[in-house]
C-alpha cells in the first residue's frame, strides 16, 4: 500500500485494509482481503480502556467525559462481569460478519506487484488526486463512503404500518468502491450495490449485495483494483499514456480480458421480459434475482441471446401495456447514436443506428411517447482530445454547439424519419416523461441543466430547472417553460403513465445535487402552466437526506385508479445520528405524509436510481 492510501486508510475505509500475517508453520501464506470494521474498532476500545484495578481519572477517550469512581472488589467482580457479557455478545456479532466478509486469496504474483508498483507510481507523482471531484478523501467522505455486504436481514417498522398494496421489494443501485481507490476516484467509478427492502405483509427484511460483474469478481479473486477508472483514470497526456500502457500490460499478461466486460452496473434497474436488470452504460445488463428469503442473486452478463454485444443505456423505457423495451447505446465514434427495443417477451430488436447525431453528445437519458422516441443531443460531451490535454475528464461542456431534440419513429427500420429541432441552452440528464398530444405535437417533461460547466467537476453547483417542451413536428416550433423555480432532478412518475400523458411528478430536491433534502409533487397539467407547479412537498428534516424518490402505485392494475393515488418510497440517511430507514409517503397527501418507516440495519449510502417490483413479479424472475 503506498504512502497516500496509507494515511487515508485510517480516516476513512479501515474494512479495506489487506493484512499479510505471518504463516503457520507446514502451511501456505494467505492474504485477508477484507476486514469488518468493527473487530478494529473493539480492538482499539479495549486497547484504550484503562485498567479495571485503576482508579485514574485519565480520560482514555478525549471525546468522552471523564468520570471518577471508587474501586471496590465487589464493583471490580460485577464489572468484570458485565465486561465479559458485553465483549462475548460483539464477539458473537464480529464472527458473523467476518465470516461473510472474509475473503482469502492467495499472494499477489510477480506481474500483479510490477504493475502495483507502476501503478502507486503514477498516483503518487504522475496523477496525483488533486481535484476535489476525484479525491476520493473528498468524493467519499460522510455517508457516500462505501459499507460492506449486509444479508438478509430482519427489520423493525418504527412508525405506522407497511400497506399491503406495496408487497414487493424496493431495490436501490448505486456505486460502493470495493476496494480502497489507490489515486484519483469519481463518484461514478464505484462498483454497484444493491440495497434491497423484501416487503410481505407487513414485514421487511434488508439485504446489500455487490453485483457480481466481470470487473468486481476479477478484482475480487486478485485483492486491488486493477480495472482503470473510466471518470478520473485519464488527466492529461502523460497519465493517460502511463495508465493505459498499464491497463494494456494487465490484458496482455492475461490478468482480465475486457471482452468479458468492464462495466460497473452501478446506475438502476429495470424490470421487462420478465427478468430484472442491474444497468450501468458502460457495459450489457447484469441479470438479477431476488431469493424468498430476500437474498440478492446476481445471475449473470445477459446478451439477449447474442444479439447485444455492446453496451446499452441505464434508463431503458418500458410500455406499460404492450411490455415492450426501448434502449439505446451512445460513444464516441460513429454512429454516436444507435437505437433499439426489445418485444414483450425480452428479444431485442435490430439496431437503428443514427447517423444524424453529428457529435459524441452525453446521452444518459431519453424518452418514448406512444409513437416516438425522443433523444437530445446537448452541450455536454464526449472529448477524447480534452481528457488527454485539458482537465482529464472524458465528459465535458461545449458552451460553442447548440443543443438539439431528435425525433424518431419507435419503430423505425432506420434513421429516414429521424427529424432533429434546435432548443438552444437545453441540456437534460434525465427525462421524466414524453406524449403525444394531436396529430403533430409532443410534450417533453424534463430537468434543465443550468450550469453545465459543473456537470462532473462541481455537482454540488449545479441547478436543474424542471421544465415542460413542446414540439410541433409540422412546423418545428419548440416552446418552452419551467414548472419550478427549485433545483430538481431524479424525478419519477406513476409508471403505468410511461409515454402517456401524466399530470403528477415526484422530484427529489437538490441541497446540494447528489444529495436530496426531500420530495415535492408537481402538477404538470395545462391548468398549472406558466406557474409554479407545486402542490405537495415533504422535507426529510435537518442533516437527513435521501435518493431518488419511487412511486408505487395503491391498485396498479385498476383502470379507474386515480393517478396519484399510491405511495412515494425512499431510503433516508440521518447524518446526526447514522442510521438509514425507508420511507412510505402518502402520494396523494400535499405534506406527502409519512404512512411508515423502517429501520434499517445497515447504512445505505447515497446513490443513484431504484425500482420496486412487485412480489408478482418477483415470482416470475
């Protein structure tokens, strides 16, 4: 372990530490790969405890007010005791977790220490983290820092009762680095983990488990990271050529093969073709179950029979009622833009690749009505040339391009119908729904990125504006108008609504962006235009924060069922105290009252987007 990780092992990832004891005597070396941190924790308590024949008043914890007592033998015997009991219940508590945390690998190999060695020397002198937004003391610092693997577990509802209608599990992905970053880490670099809530009648149990990708497994088996970080691996000229001479060496000598994957699926989930999907951009869908005991089984890379060989896109759309799935995958060489979909039964379709899309845009998110498909072509890039000479980020800000809508058949055999519409100073991230309104018009509901300048450096900095586009095919007029003044993103719908006109959204405030404060509810209907849209807020309270908010519908498959009438769910994090819990909102409420609360066992850091499937559909999984 180098110098820097040394001194940033204490303050902030000690169940990463690799310790190399020495070997019993007729037996081979093995390496501990990870260590629960509360066996060091305990260690370091009794390590500083004084001793119970002392009297002293010497305060072995400045955190801690000193106290004075008079030592008697009996006090010693009964504190003794309780000593004992205590020390034997977090015995019990260590040897369970340990079992489950430990893994043993054999030594490093000669290459694997060459190419350790390569690799501390270009994170300590050639690239070291100095920008805060790939610092990882700075990017995982509070609660986005990284927990280890949690079983199922049951939990307690600490306020009101779990409604029958949300029967299901909720499951959240987000990145949660399994190994200690050696140099620079954005947020994004993070392997995925999935926090998972099984609810039956009205229990819950709590399960957090890697997906188990190509990348995290072969990491796994060698103790280190040695996949190159995709958002922070590549400053400048000099870094870039060092880490990939490295990153070549590694393939060469056989210790990963980048054929098999190299994806992180730490973004969402998606559910269609009666399977359910861990999804990140960079690589093809990993294929997820979700045992009855409320394990998370990561079953395998799914290529749809062959017919995905590239990657696809986090945000895949679903037709609530023909089950079919649309999806895309974006680069940085023509075409920039490929579409496809997949029937109701999860075949995929032949690609659309879109010629049109003159340059390598950031297209993380996009949207479908009845008819179309819509995609934006913005301001923020692909730009090989700026992550090798300028600030080394693969993604970055073009303030000189205007941005552009694109317009596409759903069906379409290829690009002829593709039309494109300047919007000039939209830049979305997400989408939160499209339709069809007449013969020639379609309304887009999405959050605009403001400063576009801050999209990976600074998040914190960045004000999305929740705006409504409307876009009239015949003539090529775009309006626009902004449905809220707040910062808002992650917003979700009711999903039976997904390309059907929608009057409600539930947006999660950004205080600051990634980190959410809490859910309003806006009223996006003609009514409402022009003006503030909303009617429905709930904080989380002062130092909690919480994720992308979910909708969960009361009677998804009534037709009469009002559209907001369900429950708006989500895991929140209460920095003061520590301790996570999950959230059911009234959705129908303008305070979005809380129907109940579940602690959680474990601490669930911040993340990205989540999915609650139905115990329906878990029984077809």
């Amino acid at each position: 372990m180098d110098a820097f990780s040394s001194s940033f092992f204490t303050k902030f990832h000690p169940h990463k530490l690799i310790l190399s004891p020495p070997p019993p005597p007729k037996t081979s070396l093995f390496y501990i790969s990870s260590v629960n941190v509360e066996e060091r924790l305990i260690k370091d308590s009794k390590s500083a405890a004084p001793s119970s024949s002392s009297s002293s008043t010497q305060n072995p914890n400045p955190t801690l007010p000193i106290t004075t007592t008079t030592t008697t033998a009996s006090s010693v015997v009964a504190t003794k005791t309780r000593k004992v009991a205590v020390d034997q219940k977090k015995s019990s508590i260590i040897r369970r977790r340990i079992r489950s945390s430990i893994t043993i690998t054999d030594p490093p190999s000669l290459s694997s220490t060459i190419f350790n060695t390569f690799d501390n020397i270009i994170n300590n002198f050639i690239d070291p983290a100095f920008r805060p937004s790939v610092d990882p003391k700075h990017v995982l610092a509070s609660n986005f820092a990284p927990v280890d693997e949690l079983p199922p577990t049951d939990c307690t509802v600490i306020e009101g009762t779990l409604p029958p209608s949300i029967n299901g599990a909720y499951i959240r992905n987000g990145p949660n680095p399994q190994h200690l970053p050696r140099g620079p880490y954005h947020l994004f670099d993070g392997d995925g983990m999935l926090h998972s809530l099984l609810i039956s009648n009205g229990s819950a149990t709590f399960c957090s488990r890697y997906v188990k990708t190509y990348k995290y497994t072969v990491e796994r088996e060698h103790g280190s990271p040695i996949f190159p970080n995709v958002f922070s691996g590549f400053n400048g000229l000099t870094a870039t050529v060092a880490r990939g001479a490295v990153t070549a060496a590694r393939v060469l000598s056989g210790q990963y093969n980048p054929v098999n994957g190299i994806g992180l699926a730490n973004t969402s989930l998606a559910f269609f073709g009666n399977k359910l999907f861990a999804l990140g951009e960079s690589d093809l869908p990993y294929e997820i179950k979700i045992a009855p005991d409320g394990e998370i089984v990561t079953v395998g890379r799914h290529d749809f029979d062959g017919k995905l060989f590239m990657s696809m896109t986090a945000h895949p759309k679903v037709d609530p009622n023909t089950g079919e799935a649309f999806a895309f995958r974006y680069g940085p060489i023509p075409p920039f833009l490929t579409f496809f979909w997949f029937n109701s039964s999860g075949s995929k379709q032949p690609d659309v690749p879109i010629f049109s899309m003159t340059r390598p845009s950031f297209l993380h998110d996009f949207a479908i009505t009845q008819k179309y498909a819509i995609f934006t072509e913005i301001q923020i890039g692909m730009n090989p040339m700026e992550m090798i000479v300028g600030n080394g980020s693969p993604v970055g800000a073009d303030p000189s391009s205007v941005s552009r809508i694109g317009v596409i058949p759903r069906y379409a055999k290829n690009e002829s119908d593709m039309k494109w519409f300047d919007v000039p100073g939209f830049n979305i991230i997400h989408a939160v729904n499209a339709w069809d309104e007449g013969d020639d018009e379609i309304v887009l509901i999405a959050p605009n990125i403001l400063s576009i300048e801050h999209t990976l450096e600074r998040m914190e900095l960045i004000h999305a504006l929740m705006e409504k586009v409307r876009i009239n095919l015949k003539t090529g007029m775009v309006l626009r108008h902004p449905v809220s003044a707040r910062n808002l993103d992650f917003a979700v719908i009711n999903q039976n609504f997904t390309g059907k006109k929608n009057r409600f959204v539930y947006a999660g405030i950004g205080d600051p962006m990634p980190k959410i404060s809490g859910v309003v509810k806006l009223d996006v209907g003609e009514e409402q235009e022009q003006k503030e849209c909303t009617v429905g807020c709930r904080m989380f309270g002062s130092g909690c924060f919480g994720g992308e908010p979910f909708f969960v519908a009361r009677e998804p498959d009534s037709p009469d069922a009002d559209e907001d009438d369900g429950y708006v769910v989500t895991y929140v994090h209460d920095e003061n105290s520590g301790e996570s819990k999950f959230l059911v909102m009234d959705a129908k409420s303008p305070t979005l009252d809380v129907v109940a609360a579940v602690k959680l066992p474990g601490r669930v850091p911040y993340g990205f987007h989540g999915l609650f499937v139905r115990d329906s559909e878990l029984k077809k999984l």
